[in-house]
C-alpha cells in the first residue's frame, strides 16, 4: 500500500511558529558538513541547536573522518560570520556492528530497504543521545538530499519517538521550499566539497561510477 503523503514541512513550519521565540535545545543530526549549511539556517533562528555527528555507516574510516572535519571546519567559520555557537558531539565510528542487517540487501537502491534500516540505526541512536543529554527536540538533516525518502524518514522517526516520549521529534522536509539549492550556495561561499556518495560501502560503489561519468579522479569535487 501507498504511504500516505504528510506534508512535513507545513508541520515544521507549524512547529516554530507555535515556539513563540522560546529557543529551545534542539540535536540535530547531521550526516555531513554540506547537509547541515540549510538545515542550520532554519533551526538557529528557532533553537538553540548542537550537533550530533554519528554516522557509522561511512566507509572506510578515513572518509568518516574527512566528513567530520569538514562539518568541524563549516562550524568554525559560521562561529566567526554569524557568531552561531553550536556544539559539536561526535558518535563512535562502529562500522561493522552498523552494517549488520543492512548487508543482507547489497543490491537495494539508495532509499530502499538497506537504508531505511540505516536511517533507523542513526535516528535511533539520536533520541537516545538527545535523551540522556536532556535535549527538548532532536531532527536529522537527512531530508535534505533528493536520494533520501522524507516520508519514510519521517515515518521512521515519528515511530522511533513513540520510545522516547522525553524528546519532541521535530518533523521536517528540508528538500522544500528550495532547501537543496540554497544549501548549495552556503556550501559555495564555506568552500565545502561534496562527496559522491552517501557513505556505505555500497554507495561508494555507485561514487566511483559516478565519478567515472563525471570524469572526476576521485570521489569530491567542489561545489
Ligand atoms: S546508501 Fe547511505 S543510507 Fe543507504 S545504507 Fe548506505 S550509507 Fe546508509
């Protein structure tokens, strides 16, 4: 059957609008420094957001790594442009144990049954993290990419939360109202690069074939 369409970003907008300039705490997970650029310009006006950067799905090591430099180095320079103070957590990088389940589906699409248990895992790790750390909201920025399904990410989360009764999921569709686009401008004025995959060894399968195309030498390139 379907899934039934929600539009979540009427119900983000709802959700900061009723906050009455509150500013309260909010996690936000993020998967990448590019990801997080409007995502950020949305929830500083509305709360007061820190980071949390887990994600064990990314392969190999180095690039998990070279993922969580790049988001430390975009928090840096928005700290000096705009003055946004946001803390940064950085989860433990157990890739194994994050693939297990997820290996049983090599051949899925980006967005199919693999990923959705990977968007569990991590949004699941997220209210437990914002849960022990007395955060009010939790999000993930994961909507953003035009790869990832928000319904089914949103649906994921919204089930996750029914656990977690202590922390407010905030629903959010951040492809809308151009999220992609003017993410990509921040992403240009930061000097951020994007990578060509999304982070298992799965997708950088599709990367390298996606920079062969490109005729790129490797998996990056600037914005
Ligand atoms: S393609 Fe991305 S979301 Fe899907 S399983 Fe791999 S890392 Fe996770």
């Amino acid at each position: 059957m379907a899934e039934r369409y929600v539009d979540y970003d009427k119900s983000f907008q709802r959700t900061v609008t009723g906050l009455g300039g509150n500013r309260p705490s909010l996690l936000l997970h993020a998967c990448c420094g590019p990801c997080s650029c409007y995502p950020l310009t949305e929830l500083v006006p509305h709360f007061r957001v820190s980071i949390l950067y887990d994600n064990p799905n990314i392969f190999p090591a180095d690039e998990f790594k070279r993922r969580e430099k790049e988001l430390e180095k975009l928090l840096v320079d928005l700290k000096r442009d705009k003055g946004w103070d946001i803390p940064l957590f950085v989860g433990s990088y157990d890739h194994d144990s994050h693939m297990e389940g997820l290996r049983e589906y090599p051949d899925e699409k980006e967005g199919g049954r693999r990923c959705q248990l990977c968007y569990e895992k991590r949004l699941r790790a997220g209210f437990r993290f914002a849960k022990e750390h007395g955060f009010a909201y939790f999000t993930t920025t994961l909507t953003l990419s035009r790869f990832k399904p928000s319904q089914v990410i949103n649906r994921i989360a919204g089930e996750i939360a029914k656990e977690y009764p202590e922390v407010t999921y905030l629903f959010s569709d951040f492809k809308k109202r151009g999220g992609i686009d003017k993410g990509k401008l921040i992403q240009r004025e930061y000097g951020l690069y994007q990578q060509l995959y999304c982070g298992c060894e799965y997708s950088y399968e599709d990367g390298v074939k996606r920079a062969e195309k490109l005729g790129l030498d490797d998996l990056y390139h600037p914005i």
